[in-house]
C-alpha cells in the first residue's frame, strides 16, 4: 500500500501512473478526452487536479474523494486480508466485514490497539475483518458450517439483518444466550426518536448505513421530486428508480421496511420501479454519461452522497419519513466475555465511531460522537419489536422473491 496521499498539486498523469484503475473515474465524471492515451500524456502531463476540478465546477474534496474511493476500492479488492493476523494459539478471535470507505483507517486503528491489549493481557488475538464486498463469500466461509456457539468467533462485526437474524446462521445461537451488549446504555441523541438499542441485551448496535435518495434533474422533467418512500411506490416511478440490490445488507433493510408499512403489494411495487440495478459508486457516475438510460431516482447509502454532491443536476433527498436504517451490529460472546469485552468496548469506542461517522458517513450510535447530520434526520428503522415478531431470515427470502417475480413480470 503507498502511503502517498492525493493532493491537488499533483498532476492527471501522475495519478494514473501510480492509480491506472482512476482512468474510470476520470472517464465517468467529464473527462472523455482522457480514453486516448496521447490525450492523457499530453494534456495530463501538466493538468493538476486542482485546475481539473475547477474546469469542471466541481468541489474539489469531493472530486479527490471520489478518486481516494477507487483507490481504496481496487485495494480492498487486491487485498482483502491486509493486517490479517491468523494465530492457532489465539485466546480471542475476532471475525467481520467493515465498511469498504472506512477499512483501512478502522483497521489502522485496531491493529494498534490489539498490540497493546495483547501486551497488557498476554492474550493472543486471531482476527479476520474483511471489506464487506466480500459479504456473502465471508458468511459462506465463517458462518454456515459453525453448529456450535463454542466454535464462533468471540466478537463479530458486520451490517445487515440477514447474517444476524437468519436461523440458519447465527439467529439459532442468539436465541439460546450467546451473545450480550456490551455498549452503554445511553445512544447518540440523533437516534433518540427511535429504539436503536436492543431491549433484550443480546445485539450490540454501533453505528448504522442509511439509504437516501439522489435525485437527478437532468431527467427529472415534470414528475415531484419524491421525498417520501410511498412516492416511490406511484405508477409514474415505474422504471425510473436506481436500486443498491448489490449491496445486500442494504437493500434488504430496505425491503423489510417497506414490507413492514406497505406488505407484499408495497415489494411488487417496489421491484416494477426499478430501472437498474448500480453499486453504489457507479449511480454516481452514471449521472454524467450521456450514452447510457439514466434513473430519475438512485437509491444509495448516505456515504456516497458526498461524491454526488460535486455534479450540479444532482439532489440528495433524506426521506421526510427517514432514511432506511441498515444497522451495523456487533455481536459478544458471553461464555469469553472475560477477554473479549475490552476488544468489543474498542470496536463501539468513541474514536471508532468519529472514523464512521465523520469518515465514512454511517452514523454512530456512540452518545459522544458527533454524526454531522445537518437539519432534520429522521429514520425509517423496522423496530426491534418487528424484529423479534417474525422469521427475519425466512422474511428476506420472501420479500426478495415477491420483489424479483415483480421486476421480471410483463
């Protein structure tokens, strides 16, 4: 990993010198000019990315950002084990998947603390905590073929309902006691509207992934600008809608809390207005091609909305009926609740939570951090009540097969 860092002195060539995988980047946000190679080393070879920026109108740290996230994405995915540690004379393991914009900073920071708590402790700590690209493969490897809670990690961390609540996967451990909070008992104020916090003290909750809207005006015509979910649901929506059904920890947070409100007719709905399916960092991109059917509405984590924020056509909505809540959990051992509280206590700290939320733009729960949330913030959250009332797993298959028959329908 280079411990360069983008700065706007530094010229378009050298950029793609060092990170060629930019070349995307460049290309999807104006600069077409840069697909041919003597364009790139001619006009490259002197234009910064200040001045490249400023030529475009664009928000300079948003612009350097957007860039920074394909760097991180391209090394996440060469490398998705860095700072891996894998010791079989490990007393705690620790197992997971961390938001891709926050990895490697999370990660900086927990492998310094591991070394000191291993130097304090004598204990030896195992951990594994991936991109969460890599979700469905990590639950595949980690999860499915556990049958006892003796042979789970002592601290898992991850978003998503699915991993957490499936009585196939972890859901049939939680319900005979293995796991306890070990968060404190007050949350973060801009969460007080709702309850975050698990009343029966098995989950602990550190931070959460909201879905927003980004509204694109350049295709927007005569249509409302949406501003709550059920808009979304109206026949004049019908294939105009961008969906994350890539991002799986998201979209079915989405699909539970439309199912909550709006049942099986709300999911058919849903799956009629989808245009697209995009990961999240090529919505934004796909605003600016011209070539390509654009959607009037993308539905995207709020971490994304800071690219978005630098192309002028473009909106950002948080729902007046709140952004959908894809919380990331964090689950404890009780049985080696003795080692492993101290790591978990680092994983729900304060530093943790400013580097998510400052950072990364998913939320803290962590009453000392603030989110930088401006304006009203509400949350469009399933309740732990609806959690602990249904099959979350069984309901996922369901609402995702209601949603896919609707989308394929004629």
């Amino acid at each position: 990993m280079s411990t360069e860092t983008l700065n706007k002195e530094m010229t378009v060539k050298e950029v793609l010198d060092r990170w060629p995988e930019t070349l995307d980047v460049f290309i999807a946000n104006g600069f077409d000019n840069f697909r041919d190679e003597k364009q790139r080393n001619a006009v490259g070879a002197f234009l910064k990315l200040g001045r490249a920026a400023q030529t475009k109108n664009y928000d300079l740290d948003n612009f350097l950002a957007l860039l920074q996230a394909k760097i991180d994405e391209e090394l996440n995915q060469v490398d998705v084990t860095m700072k891996t540690t894998e010791k079989t004379d490990s007393q705690v393991t620790v197992s997971g998947l961390l938001p891709c914009p926050v990895r490697l900073p999370l990660l900086e920071g927990f492998d310094a603390f591991i070394e000191h708590y291993t130097e304090e402790t004598g204990n030896e700590v195992s951990y594994k905590l991936e991109a969460a690209s890599v979700g469905a493969k990590w639950i595949e490897e980690n999860i499915q073929g556990i049958a006892t809670a003796e042979e789970l990690p002592d601290v898992i961390i991850s978003a998503g309902f699915e991993t957490f609540f499936d009585q196939q996967t972890i859901g049939r451990f939680k319900d005979n006691g293995a796991f306890t909070d070990i968060t404190v008992a007050e949350t973060n104020s801009d969460f007080t509207a709702i309850d975050i916090k698990d009343p029966k003290g098995d989950y602990s909750i550190i931070a959460t992934v909201p879905a927003v809207f980004m509204v694109n005006h350049d295709v927007l015509g005569d249509l409302p600008v949406p501003r709550l979910w059920s808009d979304l649901l109206k026949p004049e929506y019908e294939q105009q809608v961008a969906l994350p059904v890539g991002d799986f920890d998201l979209f079915n947070a989405i699909l539970l809390s439309l199912h909550k409100e709006h049942g099986d007719e709300g999911i058919k709905k849903l799956g009629k207005c989808m245009l697209k399916s995009m990961h999240p960092s090529q919505m934004v991109k796909n605003a600016q091609r011209v070539a390509e059917e654009k959607p009037i509405v993308t539905i995207m984590p709020y971490f994304f909305t800071k690219m978005a924020r630098m192309v002028k056509s473009l909106e950002i909505v948080w729902p007046d009926d709140g952004a959908v809540v894809s919380p990331i959990f964090m689950l404890t051992k009780k049985q080696s609740l003795d080692k492993a509280k101290p790591i978990a206590e680092y994983l729900a700290s304060k530093p943790v939570g400013e580097i998510l939320a400052q950072r990364g733009l998913f939320p803290s729960v962590h009453p000392e951090v603030d989110n930088q949330l401006d304006g009203d913030h509400p949350w469009k959250w399933v309740g732990w009540d609806y959690i602990y009332q249904n099959d979350i797993g069984a309901l996922i298959q369901h609402t995702t097969k209601v949603f896919e028959d609707s989308m394929n329908a004629e």
